[in-house]
C-alpha cells in the first residue's frame, strides 16, 4: 500500500496503550524487538500485515521514548511514560478504577483524583502524538479503555480526521458506570470518535443510555446526538455519533495452518504423554485476572473430584494462568488464594504420579498453546465477564481433528456468536457448571463433532479480517470530516 501523505505523516494510524513490539536485553548486552505476545497485537497482525500505517503507543519502558521506527510498513511512534505516570494511569486508574468497575464490580473500584489527573495527562500525550503523524483526513483507530479521552482530545485539534474508537472489554450499564466520578469526562471523550465499535450490542447499548442519562443526549437505535456545551472543556462540539456491535475475532488461516504443523502435533501427543495419557484432559487457559472464573472453576472441579465424579489418573485438570499486573493488590490476593486452592485440591486427590491439578503459572507461546489446545478434550472458557475472549476461537480453531468440546460462560462475547453449539454455562452456578463439564466429558464423540464443525465454520467466517473489514466500513461511512484549510 502506498501513502500519499507528506513525509512522516501517515494517512492511517492506530493509538493503543502498547506499541505492537516489546524491548528485550540480548545476552551480548544489546537490545532488540521483538513482537508483543499480547491480544490485541496478535488480533491486528495479520490485519496490518503489508500496510502503510503509524501505531501510536507506549514503549514498554518508563522514562524517555526511544525515537520513531519502523517494523516493516509499520511507523512505530512511541510516547513516554514516567514510573508514576505508569503506576497512576496505567497500574491505577486504567486497572484499578475501570477494570472493575466495567467489568461487573467484581472487585470494587478505587476512585483516586491524583490517577484521574494522570489518566487525562496521559491521554492528552497520545492525542499530540496522534495529531502529529496523521495525515490530512486520514484515518484513526483508537483502542480500547486506557485512551478514553482521546477520541475527543483529537476531534478538538484535528476535526478533519476520521476517528474510530473500539472497547475491547465490556462497557458497564449506566447504573454501574453512575458510580464514575468522571463519567460525563469520559463519555464527552468518546464522543469525539465518529464510531464506537463494541463487542456486544449489550455494550453499545449501554453506552447510549449513559450518554442519555448523564449528559442529556439524544439516542436513537445506533445513533447518539449530542448537542454540545459552551462550557470549554474536551468534547464541547455537538455531535452525532454511532455505536454498534463488531464483535473481534482471530486470525483463523493463521492459526489453523499452525495447529496443524506437524511440529505442533507433535508436541500435542508429547504433552498428552507427559500427562500420563488419561482419558479426559480438561484445560483452562486464562489471564491471571479475578474476571476470568478460576477460583469458581477450581471449585467445581473440587466438588467434582470429592464427589468421585472424576478422579485421576483417568481425568486431569490442566489450568494455565498467565501472569498479569502483579503490582496490582487485588491480583497478587488472587494467586494467593488460587495456589491455595491448587495445593488443598491435590494434597487431597493427587496420588504419586496422578497430579489431579497442573497449575502452570508461566506465558507461552503460540505454538505451545496450539499444542494444548490439540490435547484439551474440554475447554474451560468460564469468565465471570470477559468482552469477547478470543482463547475460545482459538481452541475450536486448533481441533482440526474435529474432536473436543467448548464449556463457555455466557458472560463472554464469545457466547453471542457460539452460544448454539458449545456447553453454555452460568460460572456462578457451582451446581450447573459441574453437571455441563460432566456433559461436555461424556455427551458422544459424534454430537461433540457436529458441535465443532459448527464452531469452527463460524470462526472461520467471522475471522479478524471480517471483523477489521466491518469496523473501518462503518467509520468510512460516517459523515465526511472538514479539511483543515475548509475549517480556517
């Protein structure tokens, strides 16, 4: 793709928290990058592939930015954050204050005016660093919760550009968001985008009746009118906006192409040996994160195990649980409590060479993750809230054998596109969720396939570059932006 942007300027640009590369040391001393293992880089891979774009984003490393660079077409633009900075903005309001509280409150969430000012501070640099390497009119593509003002902090100074936003996680109802001090702040900075893009039409929905309930706006199906204010502040303009469901997805011909390697499936057959070759392998693959249901999920295997339901060395529960924001208190409480109840499950149930529970407390990579997936039986997908959870499309993706079967929560995203053809489950209910594992164990080989089959034809044709086609369709089809000469 080529530009037709002056030079340095780009006439499409992505800002998210993290730039898609991480800083690593080399034995010899020196540096390099290498790509981020995280979701929405590997989301955005294969979409960016071969495109001419910037990517505004934190480095990974307090103190001052390393210069602009390139990773292929890609112009990566990085904007610097202080320690403080990354412990008020990031660590503190970003994970602190709306993590929970868009997720249900299942912790409660801290309210500091120090991380609200950091946040605005924070946000207000990526919006700088947007406006200077956009091209006139182009396009911006603003992700998720930690760049909630942004969308609005660039309309103010850019009104020619086109601005997309999208929420990775879940957009709270109006009677959870209320409890923000800075609510009507973060909405008005939404509504600087020309788009929001949501997984859910629960969340779109719900972003609509904030704007109604605490700034007075109008909204109408997809569409929020807001009249605006004199009063100076971010998001002063009136506006029409659109918010609506485009659920993400997977790269799914990347990844079914590397299950199927025959390096992967033979480190499939390798880990299933290394279990003790039982009869059923159950898997949980998560994000160390009190939203995702471990400890309701060991719970249910507890039970499972006391009651005789399955027992080792026949069946065995593999859980990996990446590490996460362990500066966190609420996350370092939770390996706390979740390795303890690894180490009651198996001091009760574990005999010498059948470990009821492998706890595995470690990231890997993609293709490890392949491979347990291709070992898996049962997947456990059974978050307490979870935005989409992508780890879903994986599995189904990676059963190219057709076998398997998908347990998942139905307060995933994944759950609106799947729900007809995996083991739905209420996460909460320790009772149901024990009896549809035991279904998912012993429904017969031929219903767990058609089930797959379904699954893995819906990924396959709702994949990431479906959902990236959806998305900047809709922000090409909003109202077209004055250029700046227009606007002086």
């Amino acid at each position: 793709m080529t530009s037709s942007a002056p030079h340095g300027t780009y006439d499409f640009v992505i800002a998210a928290n993290r730039l898609p590369v991480d800083q690593q040391v080399q034995p010899d001393g020196s540096t390099a990058w290498k790509t981020s293992p995280g979701g929405l880089v590997t989301a955005m891979e294969s979409v960016m592939k071969g495109r001419e774009a910037a990517w505004v984003g934190w480095a990974g490393v307090a103190g001052e930015a390393p210069e602009p660079f390139d990773d292929d077409t890609l112009r990566l633009h990085p904007v610097p954050l202080s320690t403080e900075e990354h412990n008020e903005y990031y660590e503190g309001f970003s994970n602190d204050t709306l993590w929970p509280l868009y997720h249900d409150v299942i912790v409660p969430p801290t309210f500091h005016r120090t991380w609200w000012a950091a946040y605005r501070r924070v946000n207000e640099r990526f919006a700088e660093a947007v406006c200077e390497v956009a091209a006139e009119g182009a396009t911006v593509w603003i992700h998720d919760y930690q760049l909630q003002l942004v969308p609005a902090m660039v309309r103010d100074r850019r009104p020619d550009l086109r601005i997309g936003w999208f929420d990775h996680i879940p957009f709270p109802p109006v009677e959870l968001f209320a409890q923000l001090p800075w609510r009507a702040q973060i909405l008005r900075g939404l509504l600087g985008a020309d788009f929001l893009g949501f997984q859910r039409a629960d969340d779109a929905r719900n972003f609509a009746r904030s704007c109604r309930a605490v700034l007075g706006a109008t909204a109408k199906g997809e569409k929020v009118e807001w009249t605006g204010s004199d009063d100076g502040r971010i998001g002063a303009a009136p506006r029409t906006v659109r918010a609506a469901a485009v659920p993400i997805s997977i790269d799914a011909s990347g990844f079914r192409e590397l299950a199927d390697s025959p390096a992967v499936r033979e480190r499939a057959q390798a880990i299933r040996a290394s279990l003790g070759d039982p009869e059923v392998v159950l898997l949980g693959v998560d994000r160390l994160d009190y939203t995702k249901g471990i400890r309701h999920r060991l719970r249910a295997i507890g039970e499972l195990l006391e009651e005789g339901s399955i027992a080792p060395p026949q069946v065995t529960f593999v859980q990996v649980a990446t590490p996460s924001r362990e500066r966190v208190e609420a996350y370092r409480m939770l390996r706390e409590q979740i390795e303890g109840t690894v180490g009651r499950i198996n001091g009760d149930f574990s005999h010498l060479g059948d470990t009821a529970v492998h706890y595995l407390h470690q990231s890997y990579g993609r293709e490890e993750m392949a491979a347990l997936f291709q070992v898996a039986d049962v997947m456990l997908v059974t978050p307490l809230r979870d935005g989409m959870n992508l780890v879903a499309k994986e599995y189904v993706t990676a059963r190219h054998d057709g076998k398997g079967a998908l347990v998942l929560s139905e307060f995933t995203g994944a759950a609106e596109e799947m729900r007809n053809h995996v083991y739905l489950c209420n996460p909460h209910d320790i009772t149901g969720l024990k009896e549809t594992i035991l279904r998912a164990i012993n429904d017969s080989p031929e219903e767990k396939e058609r089930r797959m089959k379904a699954l893995r034809r819906r990924v396959r044709t709702h994949d990431v570059q479906a959902w990236a086609s959806a998305f900047l369709s809709a922000l090409a089809s909003a109202p077209e932006r004055p250029t700046r000469k227009e606007i002086r």
